[in-house]
C-alpha cells in the first residue's frame, strides 16, 4: 500500500454488515433472533470479559442498536462506513436496516448520519 502501513487505509468490510448478516440468517432459520442476540452481544463481552456491556442490566451501558426489518436496501460503495471503503458485500441486498445505534446511551448513528463529535469510552478487558 502506498504511504506504508501506518499510512494505509484500515478497516473491517464486514464488522458493519454483521448484525443484519445475522437477521436475514435468522429470517432463514439458520438462527433465532435470540441465538442473534446472545451472539452478538452477550458473547462478546463475556469471551472478552468486557465489564458492564453486552446486556440490557441495570447499570450497564446503554449500547443498543434499532434495527427494522422489511427496509430492503443494496450494500454500495456510498454506504460503506469502514475507512478502507470496500466491502465484499457490495451488490447484496439486505432486508433488515440499522436504523439507529447508541454507545454509552448516546445515539451515534442516526439513519445514515454519524455523529463525529461524540468520543466512545476506553474498554477494559478483564481478560
């Protein structure tokens, strides 16, 4: 890559089409939503022991994401978020949406707006 690798463009082309990857899975009964669920948060935070995330708890964090189902929609290079700006996805079209995302009880994404100003917190790793 040109510039060396602390100049190149990094990213993960999928880790933004996981969740609804998963639901149209479920759609076809390769999973239940609720095996989506234990996936796709509870598994994360406790394989990585990520304290206070991963479940819906009192004095957790608020990381919650609304997705629609029936909002068909087609993975173009326009709607990748990743910086490397490709996903191999491009072309497929998906039958659930994220519609809104909260991190830290915060709405960071909102129908295709981001907000850049809010900063994340540091995850520590009981690990």
């Amino acid at each position: 890559k040109e510039g060396g690798a602390l100049k190149a463009m990094s990213g993960m082309p999928m880790i933004q089409f996981s969740l609804v990857s998963m639901l149209e899975l479920a759609d076809k009964g390769v999973f239940t939503i609720e095996k989506v669920v234990e996936k796709m948060a509870h598994a994360p935070a406790q394989m990585y022991e990520i304290p206070d995330r991963g479940f819906i708890r009192k004095g957790y964090q608020a990381d919650l994401v609304l997705v629609r189902p029936g909002s068909e929609w087609t993975v173009t290079t326009d709607c990748i978020l990743s910086k490397c700006k490709w996903s191999p996805l491009e072309g497929h079209t998906f039958d659930w949406k994220v519609e809104k995302t909260f991190v830290n009880g915060h709405l960071l994404y909102n129908n295709g707006e981001i907000d850049e100003t809010y900063r994340g917190q540091e995850l520590f790793f009981e690990r």
